[in-house]
C-alpha cells in the first residue's frame, strides 16, 4: 500500500495494518475525510478543551480511587496511623478516605488531583458556554449542542455534588443534610422523596452506596454520552469561527486535524493533566481528616460547598424566612426554600437553556450561522447574558456572606441585606451598563473606520490652521469592524387589511415585535463604503495633498464629524 | 501603497456611478513566515527546544519512581505521618506535573514552531440534506410503515403501545416498595425522648446534673440511651438538643409554661430551616446562630427567629430534675424538629 519506492520497514508494517483494518472497517473514508479536517484557531475554542480533558483525568483519578474507596456507612472504629482520629466511630467510607490519603502511597496526590480537576472541569464548562454565548455560536444550526452542552453543566454539578460527599466527613454530611432540608420542603411529596433518596430517615443507611452507584456509573455514563454527542455535533457542524478576512459563512479557515491539531490538542491534554497534577501537589483541598467523620451534632463556622453549589447556598441564605406559610387545611409550604433552592435557580438556568430559541424567535432569522458575533455587536445578548452572570456571582458572593464578614469585620446582618437588594438591582444594573459600553465600542469602531487611526502628526497649512494627520484603516483591519449585520427589529403586517378586516395572529405577531424592539432597538449600524466615500470628502484632500504625500486620511479638529448614521429604521434616534 | 491601493479599489462606484450597500470581504490576508521558517539556524533551534521538553517529561517519570521509592512509607513514624505525607505528596505531585508538562508542551511546540502553519480553508455546505434524499427519506419510512400495516391494525397498536407502557411496572415495583425503607415518614414527627429520659452530654453520653450548668454555659445534649437504638445516627439526627442556662429574669418567654428549669432552657439543636446544628451561641444577646445560613434564634424569647432564612423557632424541649438531679425530659417535643415538610402539622 505505500508509495515509496523502498518501504522501510516500519512503513510497510504500518501499511499493512492500514490495509487489514480498512478491509474489516472500511476506515479509509473514515480517515480520508476527517484527517485533513480544518479547525479554526483562537484561545477561547481552548475552554471548552480543557472540560474534556479535566473530564478524562477525572475519569483516570476517579478510577484509582475506586480501588480503595469503601462506599459504605458500616460502622467503624478507626486504627490507622491519623493519631487524632484513632478510636474514633466513623464510617467505612470516612475510614476508607483517611487510608488513602494516608496508606495509600500517592493516594492523597490522586485524591487532590481528582477534587481540583472537578473544580476546574465545572470552571470550564462554564467559562466555555459564556464563550459560546457571547459570540453567538449556539445560533442555528447548534441550537441542540447548546442543550446538550447546558445538560453537561447540570450533570456535571450532580456530579461534583455526589463525588464530595461520598467521604461522609462532617462538612459533606451538613451539606447532604442541607439537600435533605430543600428535599423536604417540596410541597405534597417531599418527605417521602426524602425516603427515597436516603431510604428512609437521614441520615439512614443507604447514601453512601447510592451515591457511589450515582457518582461512579450513573453519571459518568450519561456525561460520556452526552460528551460524544457534543463532539460529534462539533464535527457535523464545523467549528464556528470568529470573524476576519478570508472567512466567510461558507468556509472554515485554520489548520488540518493532522498533524498540528493532534498534537496541539493532544499535548494539550497534558498540559491540562500537569497543570492539575501541579495543583493536587501544592494545594491541599478537602482535608477531611480535619473535619472528622460525620455525626449530626458538629457543624464548623465558614463551611462553604465548592464554587459550582455556592449560588445555591448563597440564595438559600438571603431568602428571608418570613415566606414560609400554612395553607386552608394545615399543610406546611415552605416558601423560603421553594423560591431559592427551586424556584429562581430554576428561572436562570430556564433563561440559559431557553436563550437560542428565544433569540432566534425575536430575531426572525432561519439562516446558518458560522461566523462568530463580537460581542459588542450584539449589545442585548451581550448584557443579557452578562447579567445572568452577574445574578450567579451575587448568589455566590452571598453564599460566603459569613467568610465577608469575618474578613472585612462586617455585620452579618447588614451583608445579607445589602445582597438582598444587590440581587435585583445589580443585574439590572450591570445589563444597562454592558449595553452602553456594547453600543460605545461599535460606535468608537465607526469613528476607527471612518477617520483613521491617530498619528499624532501634526500638519500646518499655508492658512495658519492646524490639523492631525488620521491614518486610514487598511482594509483587514476594517472588514473586522463593518462585517456585521445590525439586526433590526421584527417589521410586521398590518393589523387590518385594505378593507378593513382584522388579521389572524395578529395579536403574536406584535408580542413577537415588541420583544424584538427590545432587542435590537438601540444599535449602531456598521459603516457603509457610501459613508466611508462621504467622510473623505469632508476632509480637505486637494488642499493636503500638497503638502503631505503619504496617502492619508485626514480627520480630527473641525473636521471631525459625529457618525451620521445612528438612525433606526424608522427615522428615530436610539434611545441613548 | 498596497494600503492605498484596496482602499480606494472598494471605493470605486458601480458602473452606474453608485457605491455598494456593503463593503466586501478582503479575502486572506497575507501569510507571515516565522522565524524558523526563514532562518535553519532557529529551526534547529526550536526543534532542539521541543526534544528537550520531551527530556523534561522522561526525567519527571524517573524521579517520580525515584521518590516514590526513596521517600518510603510515610506511615512508619506516627508522630510525623502529617509532614511525611505533605512531603510525599508534593514530591510525587511535582514529578508527576512534569512528566506530563513535558509531553505537553512539546507537543504544542512542535506543532507552533515546526508543523507547516500556512492557513487552509475548507468549504462549508449546508447541515440540512438535500430535497432528493428527504424526499427518499420520508418515503422510506413510509413504506416501512406501510410494511408494518400498523396503521390498519389499530388493535395491534394499542396492544404494543399498552405492553410497553406497563412492563417497566415490573422494575418500578420492586425498586418504589424498597426504595424508601418502610416509608413511614410519621417517624419524622417523633424523636427518642420521652418522659424521664436522662440529657447527656454530647457525644460522652453522661448524664447532665442541674447543678453542673452555670448561667451562660451551653451543653450540646443527647438522650441519655441513645446508643441503646436501633439507629443511633438517624435518633440523633433528631434528638440533638442544646442546653443553655440564662438567668431567670432574662428570659422573655417560653413555648410552654413550666418547660424550662430553673433557667435551664433546651431546645432542638435542628434548625428549622433546612436541619443543620444550630451551633453558635451568643452569650450577651442569647441568640443563636446556624453557620450555615445564618438563621438566628432568641433563646431568651422561646427561641424565636431574629434573622435569616428560617421561620419557626426551634422547638422547646420540655425539661425537669429527677429525684437524684439529672435533668430529664418531661415528654417528647410538642412538635416535629427540623425542616418543615408538607403534612408536618398533621
């Protein structure tokens, strides 16, 4: 099968095998087309990387600890080497936990590197779908891998949850106790989903080894699944790219999976692995044998979950309890849980996972799209999405409203109350802020693109006047400021026809406008090569031409003209 | 001026004198050489870096093996075990770090400094498939159904749909009736203490006398027998109670009349918000406070809700001495302790 004249060897082996395997596999058009596949390049295309592979050297530690993790509740009395603990009553599971961190030898580095790679896998996973959503890659046609990919974030704080409280150390324990409170405050069927978890009352028996079957088959299972499926939507899809000259809809510009993104992304798994390893080795996280085994009575000050569940927590903590009520009959509803733990969680992650259907709705747009939004192009998205970010960060900052006040001397009761009132108006806030600076950088592009950079020449005329020399854009560097479209907003029929006759759906038709004029009523168009033409002229070519023989734009003084062109369809200025 | 010379390309008119709505795409820029590229000297240069990185790796295996052999067991001096096994840990860790750096870095430099990296595009084509293979598409299925005749055979529809809809009852049934242990949740009502059951010291188990509690003293409490249950961990789960002495003038008031003894109050130690210990006490305010969620009761005031998330106070265990001074129990709680839950008043 080689071409050479004189195969090596080594080639003629590996020709051989080739042929074997594409005569049983027919791998060859397998390998023929994905081999020389283009990916784009960027270092935000990395985060989403760095979820698999913080993913697969979770599943590589995972499996170590499995080997002499005991999940079981039986009970105990510990003898091993931790002097503090010796005597003590404990679980298996809890005992098994200080044997590996203590016997096993390279046990504790598995167990440290296992906690921060889920620590990082969640930080990915997050900091890739906010890439994701403020460039708009989950437009059409990747409504569904944005789904699948919010699944992944939901799975994987299932997971991380499950993982850190299989130890059955005191501070896991609480936590568990704390997702046996929220349990039971489901209305009609809460004790008994109670029951169900634990098997019966808390703390039970049962957990441990449910949760194991949870933390070690259930998920990874469905998380592997759902991985492939994400990946294989990447490769039907071809990655999105972000906008520049050369790239257009109908292309995908960058290099071929062989050899360059074999070994980048492969040598970057390791990259990723030994940053971990170096984290497992110099930072010690869930030393458990500090907080001894679990027991319902001990709890510790300034115990927080880890960061994916401080929203959670934090929300749980500014609810005030006055909601909790009874209803006609004696039932007990326990508003003050339903409404954190449930009911706003549920509205943010709904908005998250329901955002690409929203949008491409408003939008009215059915085309593909593959070339990636800047941000500041899409000023809505861009504040919207920043807000429910800065929404997840009050609930997580109120999550260590205790750690706050014990390191800024603060009143506990103050801090709370503050985020009280910071969680409705700070995304507000941060929404009216992000769309103002969004709409300031497209019109500081348009001031780019028609005047020219800044050179800081200085030209005197014959007349006495002075002027700044502007340097116009060439023509790569313009393209990435005036390739956008600015969406306007929905354009409907009528209401009543020529003779009079109310329209069907009428009534749709103009919610579905309204919310498109929130959408894309104030925006900047891009600069269109008439305007471009225009703000030549402005300037005083024939008189500068004299003087200066560079071929230049000039700008600045009088002759700095404001952008004409912020006018919405209808003739209106945006509201500013 | 190349510069110049696209400028005012894009600007030139159409024929009929008017501009373009848009500009067009300038098309690739020019691809830039690196270094090694232009250079054989930085070649080699780079391609002596990325073998090196590769060592790197290869060095950090072998002292990894080094350590895990040289450190030894960390276990084999007690009185050390914490900072053997930091050192252990940090060794085996950092080797560990480069072995793997070292692939990975290599690998990334070789691919930025040495692989071709001249831009390649590739053509895009439409996700959806063309109308020829929907239209076969769909007439597949139709034919398989056609094939089938489900839809003449309405009976046979139901029975299939009916079949597959009940049989999952048999893998439902088992697992709902085991599932939740006996499912008596009317346990959740009920706690280990009853009339005369002794207050001990949690976690000794030793009977509290009234005189050992001096005012302002806090004592983490559990019934006296709790080992003797079947489920000690689930009963104290419950059972936990804290035992505060004020002075009788301070308090404000209580659940009930006569619960208290001689200012020895107890309450649950569950919070009433989501169950965990309510653990801080604030001896000048009387108040209690949950780390978790920072509920703060008034134990002053029937350990009403001051602040945060919960809504009921904790609720009173009623207390009194026995003939030789223990403190005992007058009775069970007077009401559910811990989370709410739906039918917890019924």
């Amino acid at each position: 099968m080689t071409t050479t004249s004189t195969p090596t060897p080594a080639a003629k082996a590996a020709g051989a095998t080739a042929d074997y395997l594409d005569q049983r596999t027919g791998i060859g058009v397998v390998v023929k087309t994905f081999a020389r596949k283009i990916f784009p390049d960027h270092w935000s295309f990395l985060l989403g990387e760095i979820a698999l592979y913080s993913f697969v050297t979770i599943l590589i530690s995972g499996v170590f600890l499995t080997m002499f993790f005991v999940p079981s509740m039986g009970e105990t009395t510990y003898t091993g080497p931790w002097s503090s603990m010796q005597g003590v009553e404990m679980s298996q599971a809890f005992s098994s936990t200080l044997r590996l961190s203590f016997e096993v030898r390279g046990g504790l580095l598995m167990r440290q590197v296992h906690h921060w790679a889920a620590l990082i896998f969640m930080a990915a996973i997050v900091t890739h779908m906010m890439r994701v959503f403020f460039t708009g890659a989950f437009r059409k046609p990747r409504e569904l891998n944005w789904v699948v990919g919010f699944t992944l974030l939901i799975l994987g704080m299932l997971a991380g949850f499950s993982g850190y409280s299989l130890p059955d150390d005191v501070l896991s324990g609480n936590g568990l106790r704390i997702a046996d409170g929220v349990i039971k405050a489901v209305p009609l069927i809460g004790s008994y989903t109670s029951y169900f978890v634990f098997g019966g009352e808390f703390p039970g028996q049962e957990l441990i080894p449910r949760l194991f079957t949870v933390h070690v088959l259930l998920i990874p299972a469905l998380i592997l699944a759902l991985i492939g499926l994400h990946l294989l939507f990447v490769v039907l899809h071809k990655h999105t790219q972000y906008p520049g000259s050369g790239r257009t809809e109908k292309n995908v510009v960058g290099y071929p999976v062989l050899p360059v993104y074999a070994a980048k992304a492969g040598g970057f798994f390791f990259v990723v692995f030994g940053v971990i390893a170096l984290m497992g080795a110099t930072m010690s996280i869930n030393a458990v044998w500090n907080y001894g085994p679990y027991d319902p009575s001990p709890v510790s000050a300034g115990a927080q979950p880890d960061w994916y569940m401080l929203f959670l927590e934090g929300s749980l903590r500014l609810m005030p309890g006055q909601a909790e009520f009874v209803t006609w009959g004696g039932y007990t509803v326990s508003a003050n849980i339903i409404i954190p733990a449930m009911i706003v969680p549920g509205i943010l992650f709904t908005m998250l996972a329901a955002y690409p259907f929203i949008e491409a709705a408003v939008t009215g747009d059915r085309r593909e799209h593959h070339v990636l939004d800047r941000p500041r192009n899409r000023p809505f998205r861009t504040a919207f999405g920043v807000s429910i970010v800065v929404a997840f960060f009050i609930l997580a900052l109120a999550g260590s409203n205790d750690l706050i006040a014990t390191h800024f001397h603060l009143s506990i009761n103050d801090i709370t109350w503050a985020f009280r009132v910071l969680i409705f108006v700070g995304p507000w806030l941060s929404f009216v802020i992000t769309k103002r600076i969004c709409l300031g950088l497209q019109r500081k592009d348009r001031e780019l693109v028609l005047h020219g950079h800044e050179t800081g020449r200085i030209v005197r005329f014959a007349s006495g006047e002075y002027i700044e020399v502007h340097k116009p854009l060439d023509a790569h560097e313009r393209w990435l400021r005036v390739q956008h479209e600015a969406i306007r907003p929905l354009e409907i029929e009528p209401a009543e026809d020529s003779r009079g006759v109310r329209r069907k759906g009428y009534a749709l038709d103009r919610m579905r406008q309204r919310v498109s004029q929130v959408f894309y009523e104030d925006r900047v168009e891009p600069v269109t090569p008439a305007e471009l033409a225009a703000s030549h002229s402005h300037g005083e070519h024939d008189a500068l031409e004299a003087d200066v023989h560079e071929p230049t734009q000039v700008g600045g003084g009088s002759h700095l003209v404001e952008p004409d062109a912020e006018t919405g369809a209808e003739g209106r200025n945006p509201q500013i | 001026m190349s510069t110049h010379d696209t400028h005012s390309h894009e600007l030139e008119p159409h024929g009929d004198g008017t501009l373009p709505d848009r500009f067009e795409n300038p098309g690739h820029p020019e691809h830039h050489q690196r270094l090694g590229d232009l250079d054989p000297k930085a070649n080699k240069k780079a391609e002596r870096q990325v073998l090196a990185l590769f060592t790197v790796s290869v060095v950090g295996t072998i002292a990894f093996a080094v350590a895990y052999f040289a450190l030894g067991d960390p276990t084999t001096d007690p009185t050390k075990i914490a900072s053997a096994t930091r050192t252990e840990n940090l060794w085996l860790g950092l080797t560990l770090a480069f072995a793997l750096l070292g692939i990975g870095t290599g690998a990334v430099h070789w691919a930025k400094t040495l692989m071709n990296d001249h831009e390649m595009s590739e053509e895009r084509h439409a996700i959806a498939s063309d109308a020829e293979s929907r239209e076969a598409a769909l007439q597949a299925l139709q034919d398989g159904a056609e094939d089938s005749g489900i839809s003449r055979r309405g009976a046979l529809k139901g029975a299939v749909i009916g079949a597959l809809a009940l049989f999952p009852i048999t893998i439902a049934l088992p697992l709902i009736g085991n599932i939740g242990g006996d499912w008596n949740v009317g346990k959740l009502k009920h706690t280990m203490w009853k009339k005369g059951t002794r207050l001990a010291r949690d976690p000794s188990g030793r009977a509290i006398k009234a005189s050992d509690v001096t005012i302002g003293s806090v004592f983490h409490v559990i019934p006296e027998n709790l080992e003797e249950a079947e489920h000690p961990l689930d009963e104290k789960a419950k059972a936990v109670v804290l035992l505060i002495r004020l002075d009788p003038r301070d308090i404000k008031s209580e659940q009930g009349e006569g619960w208290s003894y001689d200012g020895i109050v107890a309450y649950s130690k569950i919070c009433t918000h989501v169950g965990c210990p309510v653990a801080l006490y604030e001896q000048q305010t009387h108040h209690l406070l949950c780390p978790c969620h920072q509920s703060t009761f008034d134990v002053a005031d029937s350990a009403k809700v001051v602040f945060g998330p919960a809504k009921r106070a904790l609720p009173q265990l009623p207390i009194t001495i026995d003939d030789e001074g223990y403190l005992i129990a007058q009775s069970d709680f007077h009401e559910p302790v811990g989370p709410s839950f739906w039918e917890r008043k019924k």
